[in-house]
C-alpha cells in the first residue's frame, strides 16, 4: 500500500478569530453537506515544497469538518524523479526533449501504474496533485464511481508542447481539473469543468504561528547574525526557477549601498526533487566566499518554527522567482507583516497587489534597488507590512481555499 501520512483532526472554528464569520459559516455548512464523504490528496513528497506544506494543515481541518480526508504518497525512485522533475520544468515552459524518448515516457507510466496497484481506493473524491501521479486513474479504469480532480500548483500557461502533449490526455481523463488563475490554463486544455483556485497558508501552524519577533532575533543571533545589522532572508526549494543567483547578485549590489548587509537563503530538499543537491552544492560555494552570507536547509535543522523566525525577523523577504505557481512563501512573510520584494511570475502578483506591487521586481538591479530603498525607508516597510496582512487575511488563509475545494466537489458530485 503507498503512504499514508498521520495527522490529527483540527477545528475551523479557531479562524472565527481572524476570517470573516460568513467564510467560516460556509465552511461548515459545506463540511455538514459533504459528511462522512471520503476524499483523498494524492502526491509525490510528504516534506519540502507548498503541496505538502498545504496539506499538513488542510487535512485535519477536513477532518474537523466531518469528512473522512487522507493524504496518500506516491514511491519513485531516483529515475523517475529525474522524469518527474523534467515534466514539472516543462510545465513551466523548459524543453524537455527526453520525453520524445519511448523508454522515458514507458518509465513515468510504469511508475504510474504500480502506484495505481498500491493505491488505497475506497474513496469517493481523489485530488492529484500536479504531473508525478497525473496517469494513476489512467490505470484505474474500472474505478469509475470516485471522482477525480486533477491540480496544477505551476505556472503552465506556456508548457512546453511535447510535454503538454504527452500529459493532456491523461489529464483529461480527470474529471476536474484547478490551477491558480485562469491565465496557468493551458489553451487546448479540454475538460468539463476548469476550476481556478489560489492556494493559501494556515495562521495557526508552527510555521506561521505568532512569535515575538525578540525571540526571533534571539534565534537568528544563536545561528551567527548580528542582530545590529540588516538581515534579508530568501526561503525556498532549491530550484532553478526560484532564482538564487538572481538573490544572491541583488544582495552583492545592494550590499555597496548597505554595508554589513547579511543574507540568509533557506532551502529544502524535496524527495521528488533531484536537482536540488546540485543546486545546493553551487549556492553553499558562493556562501563560503562571504562571511554575510549563510545557507541553511531542511537537513540542518531548519524547521518550520526557524522559517517562522527568519521571515519575522528580516528586514525584508526576498522571493526573486522568474516562474512561481504561487509562492507560499510570500503569503507566509506577508502574513508576518514582513515586507517582500519578489520576482514579477505566476501567481505572484495575485498576492502583491496595491502598494505591494511596486515591488515586484523583474530585474537583479530592480531587486537590488528595491532592498535598498526598503532597508532605509523602515516606515514604509510597516506600512507594507500591514497591507500585506491585510491582503493574506481577506484572500490567502486556509479557509478560503476549503471552502472554493468543497463548492467543487459538491457541483461535481451533483450537489
Ligand atoms: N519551505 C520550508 N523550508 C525551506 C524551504 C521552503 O519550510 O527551506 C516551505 C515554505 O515555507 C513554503 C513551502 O515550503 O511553505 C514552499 O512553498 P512555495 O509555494 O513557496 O513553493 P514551492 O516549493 O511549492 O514551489
């Protein structure tokens, strides 16, 4: 049988503190309309990227609502992955010639189909989550009763075509599919129902829990910071598409204008993400060349409680992506009323609307100047700071995003 991750149950009714009570009504309306349904998230890595962040905190919540929710893994080994990640880079516009290979293709669908022979399947909704499992109901024909939702967390609005080819039709053997705007949806995309959807963080996990930010500072001190200087802080995956070098050279220039600038890139290595190490080895070098410079990773005991601290505790969040399905990240700074500077893709702007849009950034001398202007401007960073929260609060917490899942699967079950 694949994985199946433990978790608890949580209650809702913690976000009648922050969320509107309508949201909060609905929510729970949904959840006693859908009780005791079986829905099941399916994805390839319990640890390291915003699909497994999401559904820590999502499932317990279904659960408090009174649906039977279980969140199931696909096994790959290090091939596979390497397939995977090639599919995952399409998606967001990188060739990916292998895929005219007939042994590449045969080895993403053997994969496919032995986890479909694993696969737990007494449920009566699955949510596939992104292109690694995209084939498993392909090799379940016979089970026709659930319904299947299949859910894009990458900027594919402009995949590369041999790839697109290859996953579309078993993509659209799904009943549904969800990307993050309307602008991710694949133009020759055919499918009934097209749901768009942004993702969104919980309040109330370790990662995005209330801290004082003393504490914070304290942390950061305790792993070498000088808490007298300015602090700036990228976290995530290692991954070409978050653009390292691009923070890494925007730090070395806004450095010249602020010195004693210190930077922090916090990253982690996913298991269904193989470039990762190599990425990682490159970063940690130009690290050694700079005592201001540190890097840190899941494998080093950076946990969500020291992700917490670190976005609380920067002066500005950097978030330099060039392609980014949303960027949980920046929710999570925001939501700190951190103040973010981040690269103008994906679902980005979604979240940087208003003030916050001025910086968006689509350059290394943009994002410099921007750090700059923010490090010696600190009034406009708590002005950011608290539209930020504002923006997360009102769009990008949890509940909203259970209650756009559960209006879906009520109209694809005929409501
Ligand atoms: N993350 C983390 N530690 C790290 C790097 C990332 O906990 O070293 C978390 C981050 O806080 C966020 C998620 O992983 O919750 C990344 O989600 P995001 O949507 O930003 O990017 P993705 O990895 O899905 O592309």
């Amino acid at each position: 049988m694949l994985h199946k991750i433990s978790l608890g149950i949580s209650d809702i009714d913690r976000y009648r503190r922050v969320c509107h009570r309508e949201l909060i009504d609905e929510v729970v309306s949904l959840g006693e309309e859908l009780k005791g349904l079986r829905l099941c998230h399916i994805n390839s890595t319990p640890f390291g990227g915003g699909v497994a962040e999401l559904l820590v905190s999502f499932i317990p919540l279904l659960r408090g609502l009174g649906i039977s929710a279980d969140w199931q893994v696909i096994r790959g080994d290090h091939r596979f992955f390497t397939i995977t990640k090639g599919l995952h880079n399409a998606l967001q516009g990188a060739p990916f010639e292998a895929i005219k290979k007939e042994s590449i293709r045969r080895a993403y669908l053997a994969n496919n189909l032995a986890n479909a022979r694993e696969l737990d399947t007494d449920y009566d909704v699955f949510i596939i989550n992104d292109p690694q499992p995209a084939a498993l109901r392909h090799f379940l024909p016979d089970h026709n009763s659930a319904k299947w939702i299949w859910r894009c967390h990458v900027d594919s609005s402009q995949p590369y075509d041999m790839v697109w080819n290859f996953l579309r039709p078993y993509i659209e053997g799904h009943d549904a599919a969800v990307f993050t705007t309307r602008e991710f949806v694949p133009k020759d995309l055919c499918l009934a129902r097209i749901a768009t959807m942004a993702p969104a963080i919980c309040a109330f996990t370790s990662k995005n829990m209330f801290i004082e930010r003393e504490l914070c500072r304290q942390l950061l001190e305790n792993l070498g910071f000088d808490r007298s200087r300015p602090i700036i802080t990228q976290v995530s995956r290692f991954d070409r598409w978050k653009d390292p070098f691009g923070t890494i050279a925007a730090y070395r220039m806004a450095k010249k204008k602020v010195p004693g600038l210190q930077l922090a890139m916090i990253g982690s290595f996913a298991q269904d993400d193989p470039e990762s190490g190599d990425m990682y080895a490159a970063i940690n070098t130009e690290a050694n060349k700079d005592g201001d410079m540190f890097i840190y990773s899941n494998l080093t005991g950076m946990g969500n409680m020291e992700v917490n601290a670190f976005q609380r505790a920067s002066d500005v969040v950097v978030q330099k992506s060039i392609r980014e399905g949303f960027g949980l990240v920046v929710a999570e700074a925001l939501w700190k009323e951190t103040p973010v500077v981040a690269g103008n893709a994906g679902g980005i702007p979604l979240q940087m609307t208003g003030g916050l849009s001025d910086y968006l950034v689509d350059s290394i001398e943009e994002c410099a100047e921007k750090i700059v202007f923010l490090l010696y401007h600190p009034e406009v960073c708590h002005r950011l700071g608290e539209e930020g929260k504002r923006i997360v609060t009102k769009n990008f917490l949890i509940p909203r995003l259970i209650r756009d899942e559960l209006r879906l699967i009520k109209s694809l079950l005929g409501g």
